[in-house]
C-alpha cells in the first residue's frame, strides 16, 4: 500500500453512464438537522438528484442503502446545486438546483420513522423561475450588504446576468464586450461578481454598478428588466491572466481582508480585493478543480487542487504540502463535516465516482520472509551459466538479436472464404462486359486472449478486385471476445488480377502500450473471375509443365469448370476470364506433361499457378510426398520483353502528356492575365482574339487532362499485367533451376518490389538497380565486379536495353550454377553447366554484347517452339 494514496473512508459509484462537472457537488446541512452534520447533494446532467449522509461500520466500506437519503429524477440536467437561505421569512437553509432553462428552490425535510426501515426524506418545490436566455453558472450571497438572506445571480450563455431577489426577478444585465461564459464568483466584502472573460483577463464588477446601469444594446432589453438611473455598465477592475480560468474562489481571513483564488489551465493565482496579484504558481500539471480554505497558520490559506494524473496536491500559499493519490480524476472537490468526522474531503469525477477520503498514512503490515540462509556451489554455478549462454548464443544464432516473440496469444485471427457465390451480387459500378458479375463473402474472426486497444483491421486485394468494406474498428475491452465481419470481393474492370491472394492486417495495442501487427493471407476462388469456356486448339503462346507423377484428371483438380463428359479422364479444359481472355489447359494422356496456352502472355500464370497448387494438393490427400513439378523448355523472356516496353511506352507518353498539360496550363493563365488587364483598362482596347485564344487553349488543357488520365488507367492495367508476367517468369525459373523457397523470395523481392508504379519512382528502374545487385553480389563472377558501385540515385532510364540485358544474364548466371543469397559469400566463379546450358560470362563489354545475342538465341522466342511441339500426349 502507497504512502501517499488518499485514505478511503466511504465511497459509491453514481448511476450508469451518467456524467457530472465542478457544480454538480455541494456540502451543506441541507436538511437543516439539529446536529449540525453536512449532507452530500449531487447532480448529475442526466437530471437524476441524490443527497447521501454517510455511516460506513468501518473504514473503506461502500455505500449503503441507508446511507441515500433522496434520489430524485428532476427530469432535466442539472447544471449546478446550491445551498443557502433562498425562500423569505425564514433563515432556514434550502437547496436550489440551477437548470438549463429553469431555476428551481426547493426545501429538504425528514420524518423520523416508526419502523425498522429508517428516517424518511422528501423534497419540496418552494418556487421557481422559467429563464428567458440559457443559463450557464450562477453564484449566489448577500447581493448589496443584505441580511438574513441569500439572493441568487444566473450567468446565461450568452452574458446575461440574472439577479433573483428569491421568490422574484430584480433584473439583468449584459456583460461588456462578452463572447464566451466563464466562471462566476460573489465577493461579499467588496459586494462584487468577479468573472474571467473570454479575453483571459480577470473582471470585477460592483453590484451597485450593476443595479444602476443601463444596456448598451436596448433591442436585447426584457419586460422583466427594470432600469434605474441609465449608468452605463463599467468594469470595476481588470486583470490579465492570460490563459482561460477553470473555476474563481473567494475566501476571507476575517472581516477586514479577502482573496480571489483563480485556476487557471497552468497557473494558480490568488488575488487581492483590488486586483492586485498576492502570489501565482505555475503547475508542471493539467488541473481539474480546486478548493481554497483557511488554514490554522494566521495569514495563510490552504488549497486542494485536483488534477488529470488522479492525484491531489495540498498547498499552503505556495508551497506543497502534501500530495496523495485518488482513484479517478476528480472534477469537484469539497471539504466537510460527516459523521462527526471533520475535514473529510469529498470527490465526485465525471463519471460519477463519489469518494469520501482522508490524510494520513497506515503502517505497512507486510513483512519480508527470512531467507534461509545456504552455502553456494561455485562450480555448479559456473556449469549452469556455461549452459545458460550456449542456449544465449544458439538462439541468437538462429533468429538474431531480437527473439521472435509468439503473438498468436494476444489475438488469433481467422478468415474464411465461402465456398459459393453470394445469392445477390455485391458488386456495383463494374466495368466487366459481362453481364452479371459475381461476389463472394469473406469472413474475418478476431478473438482475444487479454485487453486490447485501437484494434483496426484492413483488408487489401490486388486490383481490379474491389472489397464492399476494407476498413473495421474494433474495442477488446474484456478478455475472450470475438468478433466478425464480413464482407464481399468481386471484379471491378475488365482485366486479370495478377494474383488471386489477399491479405488482412490487425494493429493493435497491447495493454503495456506496445503496438503489434498482425496478419493473416486468403486465397480468393478462381470462379471468382472466370468461367468455364470452349478449348482452343491453337494459340500463341504455349508453355509445358513436367511432373514425375501419371497425370491427374482435370475434372477433378478443376471441378466445376470442365465441360460434361462421358470420360472421367477429361484432358481438354477451356477457362474464360471475365475480362474476355480465354485459356486453354491439355493433360497428355501418355506423359506426365500439362500445357497451358493463350492468346495473352500474361494470362497463363493464374491458370498455371492454380495448376500447380492443385496439383500439390492432390498428392498431398494421396499421401504422395515426392511429387515435384519442373520446366524444361527456353524461357520465354521475348514475350515478357514486349510486355516490359508497352509499360514502359505508356510513362513516356504520360510523361510526355504532363508536360504538354503543364505548357498550357501556364498558356492559360498568361491569357487570363492579359484579359484581366484589358479588361481592367479604363479606355476599352480591342480584345484582339485573345478570347478566341483563351477558349481554344482551355479546351487543349481539357484534352490533354482527359488524355493524362486515359493514359494513367491505361499504365495501371498494363501494370498489372507486367506483375501477372512477371510471377509467371519467376515461377519458371524456379521450376528450371529447381530453386528453393528462400531463392525464390530474393526473385520476388528483385522483381516486384513496388505495389503501385508511379511517374516518380517506376518498376523499369527500381528493378534494373535490384538486379544489378544481384549480379554484382551472388551471381557475381568476380572480386572485381563486386567492386563496382552502383548508382545510388533512381531516374527513368532513356528505354529498357539495360534493363533487358541483365535480366537476360542473370537467367544466364542461374543457368550457369549460380545460385541465390544474401551474401557474398558464395559469390564465387561457377563452373557447372545447366540443362539448357549457355555461353561464358563476359568479362568486357564487348563480350557482354556477344553473349547478349548468344542469349536471345538461347531464350528465343516461345512461340516458334510451340510450333514445331506436337501436343502432348
């Protein structure tokens, strides 16, 4: 237990979810008992009213039932209560209960009851006054040196202020130069309202003055208000403070002297009677409340300031003298007699926690145990460390510095793709000649294992596929919740995605504050974006995969998609995309061969990819481990090529179109000046065709506008037919040279390193620089050219040579025997010849050149070994 936590003595929590500020708390005898003891009154903005007068058996106790005297539901919010001598004819205490438009007395009463069940309590409506402008505070005392009793001053939002004489209206009064309410305070010996305006300066303004004077503005003028001599209303006197003010206390040492407590958002001041500043502290916190109180040292007062850090400084003037601890973040504080109890300090936070505490310190009753004191075996020691740093070092070996941490346990995310299409298409706005596009729904499961915050989850899909949804929120306030959401994918555009895999992301935060990312891939359908369709016995582009296992019936790795037929063993399947491309698959009925043909390139790497996935998953329910796929056939690096330089011709024409756009664009304005200035002279001057020259220019800049944006969706399709292309070669140059998953990840990060292609930073240079790392590091022949450096600035190339060539070596260096990696380690001179094999790597450029024609006859183009393959099978 802390030292210096505030000691519980009796505590409640108010309703649910109600909300309470600085004038919802009061401590007075409200009931008028003969003891004397204060009762607590709390207003919430709910309208709920509840007066407690607590008896705890022992320290620490909550509420009981006993200890809520009234609980009244008033029906509108309560802005403020109050306690004082309000009704005429009587010195007895009533409460008042300030509302948004209504100001309500009402007295408090007890009956001693004749049963077990205890004292009963009612409350009654003395009077009260329905305002005419929305009230904001009031403060209330012995207005013009009155006895006996207590007048009442309403600040409305909008400066008003109201003065009650109780049962009746006295009158009103604007405040000068208002913009913004800020607290309100009476001086009673110096018969003064004390406010801070919005222009963060401390005001006081006599009650005379007030009484006396007159409305600048009389249209704003009521029936009730009644003038006096017509003065016109003049501040006492002003005050400086520079930033806004929280709440205004007064407190008076005696009769002769007073002072004016200010809290402001990071200073404290105390003021005299005239303005004048007595002392100020500046707080390194954020307050939230405060109560001055005479202190038992003459000349000295006592301060309790609650802050937003839950604790609660003492000050006496400005020295602290102690700070304690609250359990919530208190937005009124008071100081009263409970129970016989003096100085108990009464809280209220703005969620309803209402504490009643103490200062003090309880004695720690903890005790630590004895150790039992044994002798240590140094070498056993020294055997258990040597083991110890043998496990230190192998795991750092393995995972590095930083050990991978299991985050599974945090939050376990779950997605699950329908197996069918939704009953009623989701997608909208598509641009697909088909006409009807389908949908499919994909659920996300979160479930969480302890108190998470700021979950979000996104999802992301490879365009043209559109998600209905991709962006969810979520609170994990308790442990074990779990939550789904669904939403639905379908194609947008007519053309292929280049894959069919997407990927949700989970941030969260744990309850320490760490941030951690989460994510889980799906695999969307292929009937997603493609039908069944008719086989097409030629094509012009072909590749073959060899398998070690008989072939598989394409009914049953593609079920679905084949055409009825008497023969289980279909070896003809036809697939026709969304987008209008068709692709043709052939099972060979002697060979373990399967080949994939179209029209498009690009379009054989779904159908291929999805082939092999099958394939692999086939033989895995067989209980075939050794099944492997390979290709055997020249790389079809001519068609990628072509691929590359229609990218690449669409940034030049953008790049060129933005140009053209950004000469008329200053064409423009330049004709528009000139206009103006015509236009501006006061002797008319012929326009000179400049109007004629003003419309033809501007619908050139609409043109070119319409052409840059032409042109831009048109780089984003070939964009994405690039990357289609682009998984297919590294899918063949994996199968030919048998290359491991860690190799083929240093290809993917190589070949597809940007998500979106931009004028600024495109595909051509980004992976011309990756692969010329790679040729000057892993694939390097040697020292010397893992000497040279590369150049550290990204640009647009002129056109795609350079970049052609080394992707041309490097299918050379891996056919060489080179092989892949992070290091430079195994960057050493290969001698072993491929399947396929090829010519020497040059030395000079000279020889690069040689060996770039010797390369294109080995890669030759696909299309002119097709068409002397006989079909397989």
């Amino acid at each position: 237990m802390s030292l210096f936590k505030a000691r519980d003595w009796w505590s409640t929590i108010l309703g649910e979810k109600e909300e309470f500020d600085q004038g919802c708390l009061c401590l007075a005898n409200v009931d008028n008992s003969g003891n004397g003891q204060d009762k607590i009154i709390v207003g919430s903005f709910m309208g709920y009213l509840r007066i407690f007068s607590p008896h705890p058996t022992k320290t620490g106790d909550g509420a009981q039932a006993e200890d809520l005297l009234l609980e009244v539901d008033l029906r509108d919010p309560v802005l403020q209560v109050e306690v004082g001598k309000f009704v005429s004819g009587t010195e007895m205490l009533h409460l008042a209960v300030l509302h948004s438009r209504k100001l309500c007395v009402y007295s408090v009463s007890g009956t001693l009851g004749n049963v077990e069940h205890g004292n009963q309590y009612q409350m009654k409506l003395i009077y009260e006054h329905n305002l005419q402008r929305t009230a904001c505070n009031m403060t209330y005392g012995s207005f013009g040196g009155v006895k006996g009793r207590d007048l009442i001053c309403i600040q409305s939002i909008d400066g008003m202020l109201m003065v009650f004489e109780q049962e009746s209206y006295a009158f009103g009064r604007f405040l000068p130069g208002f913009l913004l309410p800020g607290p309100l305070a009476y001086s009673s010996r110096t018969d003064s309202f004390i406010t801070v305006s919005s222009c963060r300066q401390v005001e006081s303004y006599k009650y005379q003055v007030l009484a006396f004077a007159t409305d600048a503005d009389k249209r704003q003028e009521t029936e009730q208000q009644k003038l006096g001599s017509g003065k016109r209303l003049v501040v006492d006197w002003t005050l400086n403070i520079g930033e806004q003010a929280l709440d205004i206390c007064i407190v008076s040492f005696n009769q002769s002297a007073s002072s004016v407590f200010v809290l402001g958002e990071r200073n404290f001041f105390c003021l005299k009677d005239n303005g004048q500043i007595r002392f100020m502290k500046k707080l390194d916190w954020s307050p939230s409340c405060f109560l001055p109180y005479c202190s038992v040292s003459e000349g000295t007062i006592n301060t309790l300031i609650g802050n937003h850090n839950n604790m609660l400084h003492i000050y006496q003037d400005v020295t602290l003298k102690w700070a304690t601890q609250l359990p919530h973040i208190p937005v009124a504080v008071r100081v009263g007699c409970l129970n016989d109890l003096k100085g108990v300090i009464v809280t209220l936070s703005d969620d309803g926690h209402l504490q009643c505490s103490y200062l003090g310190t309880d004695p720690s009753l903890f005790q630590a145990p004895n150790v039992e004191s044994r002798e240590l075996n140094y070498d056993e020691l020294d055997v258990e460390m040597k083991e110890l740093q043998k496990i230190i070092k192998d795991v750092n070996k393995s995972q590095g510095v930083w050990p991978i941490t299991e985050r599974e346990d945090d939050l376990n995310v779950s997605v699950v793709v329908s197996p069918n299409f939704d009953s009623v298409s989701q997608a909208t706005d598509v641009e697909v000649g088909t006409d009807l596009v389908p949908s499919v729904t994909v659920k996300v499961t979160l479930q969480n294992r302890v108190v998470l915050q700021k979950v979000k989850l996104s999802v992301c899909v490879q365009p043209p596929l559109e998600l209905t949804c991709d962006q969810f929120t979520f609170e994990f306030m308790t442990p074990d919740l779990t939550r789904t959401v669904s939403f639905s994918v379908y194609l947008k555009r007519s053309y292929t995605p280049s894959e069919l895999e997407g990927n949700a992301v989970v941030s969260y935060s744990r309850p320490t504050g760490i941030p951690r990312v989460m994510q889980c891939k799906f695999r969307l359908p292929l009937k997603l974006i493609c039908l069944p369709g008719q086989p097409s016995k030629t094509a012009s582009h072909k590749i073959t995969i060899d398998t070690n296992k008989s072939p598989v019936s394409l009914l049953s790795l593609f079920p679905g998609f084949a055409s009825q037929s008497d023969d289980d063993q279909v070896n003809v399947m036809g697939f026709h995309f969304l987008g209008g491309s068709r692709v043709t698959l052939l099972a060979s009925k002697t060979s373990q061969r399967y080949r994939i043909q179209s029209e498009q390139f690009e379009d054989l790497w779904l159908i291929t990819s999805e082939l092999i996935l099958r394939l692999q998953e086939y033989f895995e329910k067989q209980g075939v481990k050794d099944f492997a796929c390979s290709f055997s056939g020249s790389m079809p690096l001519q068609e990628y090529f072509e691929l590359i330089d229609h990218h690449f011709e669409l940034r030049i024409n953008g790049e060129k179109l933005e140009e053209l756009l950004s000469e008329r664009a200053v064409q423009f304005r330049a004709i528009q000046r000139r206009l103006l200035t015509r236009f501006k002279d006061k002797t008319p001057a012929p326009l000179q065709h400049l109007d004629t020259l003003l419309d033809g220019t501007y619908k050139q800049v609409i043109a070119l506008a319409d052409a840059v944006e032409e042109n831009q969706g048109s780089l984003f399709q070939s964009f994405t037919r690039l990357k289609s292309a682009t998984h297919l070669v590294i899918l063949l140059i994996g199968l030919w040279q048998k290359l491991s998953a860690d190799q083929i990840a240093i290809l993917e990060a190589a070949f597809l390193p940007l998500q979106e292609d931009t004028q600024e930073l495109g595909w051509e240079e980004t992976v011309d620089a990756a692969i010329s790392h790679l040729l000057k590091t892993c694939l390097s022949k040697s020292s010397k050219e893992q000497a040279l450096n590369l150049n550290s600035q990204l640009n647009i190339p002129k056109d795609t040579s350079q970049l052609k060539k080394h992707i041309t070596l490097l299918c050379d260096r891996l056919a060489k025997g080179g092989r892949l990696c992070l290091s430079t380690d195994a960057a050493a001179p290969q001698t072993m010849v491929m399947p396929g094999g090829c010519t020497t790597i040059p030395e000079s450029d000279l020889e690069e050149r040689s060996v770039e024609q010797d390369s294109t006859e080995l890669f030759t183009n696909h299309r002119h070994l097709t068409a002397e393959t006989s079909r397989p099978g």
